[in-house]
C-alpha cells in the first residue's frame, strides 16, 4: 500500500499525466478507426517511447491500450464495423440504436461501460498479480516448462476454429524465436550470413507486419463499404435519445458488473481474448433478460454488457504477465519488449527488484482509467466524425506510421523488409485462418521454453523417470493432454451442429 501511494505520487506529476492523456487520445483515435486496435497501436508506438523516462513510456503503451478497446465501440455503434473483433458485440444493438437517431446514447453507455470494467480490472489486478507472483517464485525451470507448454497448447486450441491450426501456429512462432546466435554454444542458427539477424528477429516489425499492414490490406477491399455505412447515421433531437436516462442506468449497472467478472476471468486465462469475454458477457445478459427476444433490436443492456468485458479484459490479462512472465494475450505480449526496453523484466521477481516501480504502473493504470473517462465523453463528438474520414486516406497515413516506426526499432531498413514478409505472413493466416495471436505468443514465449527445457534436461539428466520428484510438472502435463481431448471434442461437437444447422438451412432454401 505504501509503494502504491507513492506511486501516485511519481504519476501525477504534469509530465506523465501528459503522456497517459496522450496515450489514452491516440489508443481512442486508433480504437475508432476500423482495422486498428491496442495491438497495432501499441507496436507502432514502442520505438517513440525510447526517450521517455520509464514509467511515462509504459504509461503512454498502456493509455494506448485501455482507449483503443474503449475507442472500438465508435465504429462498432456508427458503422456496424466493429474497431476491434471484441466490439462485435456491441454492433449488435449499438448500430440499430444510431439507425434510430440514439447514437449518442449508444456511444455514452459504451463509453461508461468501458471505463467501469477497465477500472474495477486494474484492481482485480493489483489484488492478484502479486499474491500469485509469490507462489510462482517456487516453481523451478521443470515446473516452468510444463506451464508453458500448457499455456501454448491452451492458448493454440482457443485462439481459433482448428486446434491444429492454432498449434500449427504456435510451433512456428517457437520457431521464428530460434533464429539468431544460440546462447549456450554461440553459433548462429538460421541467419544466412546475415549479421542483422544474429541477435534475433525483433517483435515489433513481426507484431507491425502482421497486425497492422496485412489488416490496411483487408480493410482496403472493403473501404467502399465502410464508406457508405458512415452516410447512413443522423442523430435524434430528444433529450432522452442523446443521454442515458436514470432508469436505463438502474437497468445497466448489473449488466455491467456481469460483464466486468467475466472479462476479469476470461482476461486472466491465457489465450482466451476479449473478444471471448464480450461474446460470453452478452450471451449471459441475453439468457437472464425478461425480453431476450429483443436484442439485436437496439437495446442498451447489450452494449454495456459487450463494452464492459472487453475493457475489462485488458488489465485482467496483465495478471499472468506479471505474475509469471507468461503474456496471456497479444497486447501483453507486444508490451513484453517495451517493458525489457525499459528495465522491467515480467515475472515473480519483479515484485522482489523493482517493487516500487510496479506500483508506479498500477498507479498509471488507474489514472488512465479516469483519463479516459474525461477524454471520451469530452472528446466524443469530435471523435465520432472520425469514422467519416475516407479509408483510402487513412490507409496511407497508417502505412506511413508503421514504417516508421518498424525503421526507428533498429535504425535500419532491414527492420522495414521484415516488417513486409510478416505483412504477407499475416496476411495469408488471416485468410487461412491461422491464429497469428498463437503465432506471436509463441515467439515471445519461445526464448523461455527452450532455455526452460534444456535446463528441465540437465535437471533430470535426460531421465524421465525423475519426473515423479516434480509432481506440478506432471500435473501441467496431464492437464495439456486433457485440454487437448477436450477442445478437439468441443471442435468436433461444434463442427457437426453447424454442419447440421447448414444442412437444415439448405432444405428450407429448396423447399
């Protein structure tokens, strides 16, 4: 408690509220945008925190995040195309409310949401990252490598429609992290002479390649449409149309309070996502309506069940990265490196060598929550005509960002050509629907397990008959085969009705 009030003391200084605030107004801006997100923005930003002072650098990464999953909401609610896979929901019912001139109602309630379910995760986070952190300083490189291959198989079964594919993916990006000198016996691996490549492939022109270009590919063939849907919003002169009335609140809060323990759970699972949290959250407002019938329709519970899980899965997925060093999503994955660029390495020990700068970011979460809240509703009209810029503007101006920054990761061109292969990597796994979440969760954990297995080798001396001595390793195992039975059985389950579903959906057609 000590360490978080002198946190607040280090974050609210004019300095680096500046930078959460701008933080928070570039992340809303990128979440409004169709095609861009948290994980785009906060890759394209980590080369321009390199001058900050540590705390305001990861302050701006995370101010980027929590507005852009806010931020989502608007292109979701006016465009019915959602800023982010997670706000699919929310274009449920936010996008036939502003077909009813209830688009600014629409837009607060989202924006409400949003800020209640961040808030109330950073605490979820502050309250468990350093509890579990304590148990996870007594697992050794053993136990540490039978988690991580849990983690990767859970995270490769769920992250998409095929197991395989997601395991597929998985293995390749352990793969991409091979590359470069071996650090035990010094010998490049798989660098082709080239002296750019021997300390390895850097995350940030890989995460900017495959999130951000390959998305302006796809969104440019659909930039007429998203053009012609932003002609089609007029907003209601009512009173009650542009505000959420008190009944409505009364209505919401429970909704909203759902909605936050199920993106704090989901967020806290490795893999999951957000867009399963808000799918989950609006599935369960739905089931426990009296009118179920009528979302879809335009109700405003939808939008506050929908909004409140997805940003409330953000700070949740924190708590394995702090925890055990384990990123349980994209965004924790990409802000690995910015935390090593700047001197935090994730993980139990964390809590032990840097305590007070931990609470320094705990502190800088919390006030991004606050910030957001002040730069959305201030700043919500002004954002909302976002969306009627032309696409084929804006993709030239990301495109132009992500250069830039890729080049100012390692100062070279090099940076630039890797930043274009991952473009066509992604690209292709997006149409293949290959998970590239699994592929880049994979990169960043494959330094640790290699170094973990080869450690878990020598510990056993090659025997596996000393594996009994390690009873949560065998315990992470066995819960891997599990997981692997029962997501290939629920695959199967689901597979079959939908076959059937297609099936019945065809006869009626021809009848």
């Amino acid at each position: 408690m000590e360490h978080l009030l002198v946190g607040f003391q280090n974050v609210l200084t004019p300095v680096t509220l500046f930078w959460v605030t701008v933080g928070v107004t570039l992340g809303y801006v990128l979440g409004a945008l169709p095609g861009l997100g948290k994980a785009t923005g906060v890759a394209v930003a980590i080369p321009m925190t390199f001058y900050l002072q540590p705390v305001a650098a990861i302050a701006l990464l995370i101010g980027i995040a929590k507005g852009s999953a806010a931020g989502s909401a608007v292109s979701a609610i006016l465009l019915n195309t959602p800023g982010e896979p997670s706000s699919a929901p929310t274009a449920l019912d936010g996008y036939p409310l502003a077909r009813q001139g209830k688009a600014q109602k629409a837009l607060k309630m989202g924006l409400f949401a949003s800020v209640i379910g961040d808030f109330l995760s950073t605490l979820v986070l502050i309250a468990l990252a350093a509890p579990l952190a304590r148990y996870a300083l007594l697992i050794g490189p053993v136990e540490l490598c039978a988690i991580l291959l849990f983690s990767l198989t859970f995270i490769g079964g769920l992250a998409g429609r095929s197991m395989l594919k997601g395991l597929i993916a998985a293995a390749f990006g352990v793969f991409f992290a091979t590359i470069g000198i071996e650090t035990e016996t010094f010998i490049p691996r798989m660098t082709f002479g080239l002296l750019e490549l021997d300390d390895g492939i850097s995350l940030v022109p890989m995460a900017i390649g495959m999130l951000a270009i390959s998305e302006m590919v796809i969104q440019a063939g659909n930039a007429r449409r998203i053009d012609s849907e932003a002609e089609k919003i007029n907003d209601s002169s009512a009173p009650d149309d542009r505000r959420v009335t008190l009944a409505e609140w009364r209505r919401c809060l429970p909704v909203i309070g759902r909605g936050t323990l199920i993106g704090s759970v989901v967020g806290i699972l490795p893999g999951l996502g957000a867009s399963v949290g808000s799918f989950l959250s609006y599935g369960a407002t739905q089931r426990a309506s009296k009118t179920p019938e009528k979302f879809g329709t335009g109700m405003i519970e939808g939008v506050a069940a929908a909004e409140s899980a997805d940003n409330a899965v953000v700070p949740a997925s924190f708590v394995p990265l702090f925890a055990l060093g384990i990123p349980g999503s994209v965004i924790a994955a990409i802000l690995i490196s910015a935390l090593v660029l700047h001197g935090l390495t994730p993980g139990p020990m964390m809590f032990i060598e840097q305590p007070q700068m931990v609470a320094d970011l705990y502190a800088a979460m919390l006030c991004a929550s606050l910030i957001l809240l002040i730069v959305g509703y201030t700043g919500q009209r002004i954002f909302a005509q976002i969306i009627r810029v032309p696409i084929r503007l804006i993709i030239p101006v990301v495109l132009f960002l992500c250069c830039v920054g890729a080049y100012m990761d390692t100062n070279t061109l090099f940076s630039i050509y890797l930043m274009l292969g991952f473009a066509l990597l992604g690209y292709f796994a997006r149409k293949l629907d290959f998970s590239f979440v699994t592929f880049l969760i994979g990169f960043v954990i494959g330094p640790n397990l290699e170094l973990t297995f080869r450690q878990s080798l020598q510990i056993l001396d090659h025997d596996v008959m000393r594996l009994p001595a390690h009873p949560i390793a065998i315990g992470f195992a066995v819960l891997t085969v599990v997981t692997v039975f029962w997501i290939n059985r629920t695959n199967s389950r689901l597979a079959a009705q939908k076959i059937a579903l297609d099936g019945g959906t065809t006869k009626q057609s021809q009848i």
